[in-house]
C-alpha cells in the first residue's frame, strides 16, 4: 500500500529540530500558514510560546529541559492521534530528547532545520548569542551547551542556503509523498518531487 493512502486522513507530527535562530519557528509559520490557507488542519507548538504558558515554571537546566520537552511531546502526541499536522519547532539538542520524542508521539518526522552556527550568530535576532558570549547565559545551545545532530532525519531544510519559501515548500512536499494532505485530491504516487510540486502548485500549496 502506498504511503498516499496508508496516511490519507491521518495526523502527524514533524518536529523541527536545529540550533538557536537556525530558522525553525520561521519556517513552521509560512508552512502552517500554506496548509491553512488549503483548508488543511494543522497546529502549531513553539517553544517561546509554550515557555509563556504549558512550560512557564521550568528553567534551562538539562532536567527542566528534558520536562519541557516531555510535556509538548505528550500535546503532541494528542494532536497527531487526533488527526492533526503538528508542526513543533524546538531546539532539541539531545538525541535522547529526541528518542523521547520518537517513542512518545504515535507518527513523528524529526526535521532537522540545518544551519551552521557562524550563521546563526549573524542572524541573532533576540541578541541571545551575544549574552551567552559575554557570560551573561551559560549553557546556551551552540556556544556552551552541544547540539547533537539528527544522524537519521526524515527531513533536513538547509535554511543557510534555501530561502525559506523554499523550505516551507519541501515540509509540503513531504506531507505530500506522505499521504498526509486531507484536501489534496488526485496527487500522483510518485518519488520525483518536481512532479509533486507542479501538482501541488495547481492546487494552490505551494
């Protein structure tokens, strides 16, 4: 059976994973966007947004990372078994956080959001790069603290080179070959991405 019916009307979970202002949050935004404006039901878990509320009386230790993490998983996981596209945009850093994940959420695509951390810095837009270079933060992702790259990603979106239209696009296109998109009729069954991308572009996706 082909993935474009196994998944029809099915939810899943793509989980954004990268450095600190690697590009996660901007680019799960235009996607849900994309996915919205076609009638597609999707969510969207930040991590500024969920320190704000779901997470509010956590720190940044390991420890308070790992519950943060584990308490979007189990919303996540909510969503997906509801039929829902989940869109979660966290650093992630560890791969134990991220096994975690795999064996929490029922269907999860781990999408690492590649950008080197030179890039990153330049880009900085909450200047938090600069505060954990001057001491000001310590055990920050990318400076102090490691970022364990996904060694098997089922999506990787090079931010540093891609725009990120073009980024939110290949989310899409991999919905697409998945079989996840609920309002997507007579999608052809096919590997090649130029042709699910044409298709995709008549029907006002991408």
């Amino acid at each position: 059976m082909s993935n474009l019916s196994h998944n029809k009307g099915k939810g899943v979970c793509l989980w954004l994973t990268g450095l600190p202002s690697s590009g996660k949050t901007t680019v799960a935004k235009l996607a849900e966007k994309k996915l919205l404006n076609q009638g597609e039901q999707v969510e969207r878990l930040d991590g500024d947004v969920v320190r704000q509320s779901l997470t509010a009386d956590l720190g940044f230790s390991r420890r308070d990372r790992d519950k943060n993490i584990a308490r979007v998983a189990f919303v996540a996981k909510m969503l997906q078994r509801n039929n829902v596209i989940t869109l979660s945009s966290f650093i992630t850093p560890y791969r134990a956080q991220r096994d975690h994940v795999r064996n929490t959420i029922d269907d999860v695509r781990i999408v690492h959001v590649e950008c080197p951390v030179d890039v990153c810095i330049e880009r900085d837009p909450k200047g938090m790069y600069a505060k954990a270079q001057s001491g000001e933060i310590e055990g920050f992702t990318g400076i102090d603290a490691p970022y364990e790259k996904p060694v098997t990603p089922d999506l990787t979106l090079y931010t540093h080179e891609e725009s990120i239209e073009a980024s939110a696009d290949k989310i899409i296109v991999y919905l697409a070959h998945q079989g996840f998109l609920k309002n997507a009729p007579d999608l052809p069954d096919v590997d090649d991405t130029e042709t699910m991308k044409e298709h995709l572009q008549k029907l006002g996706y991408i």
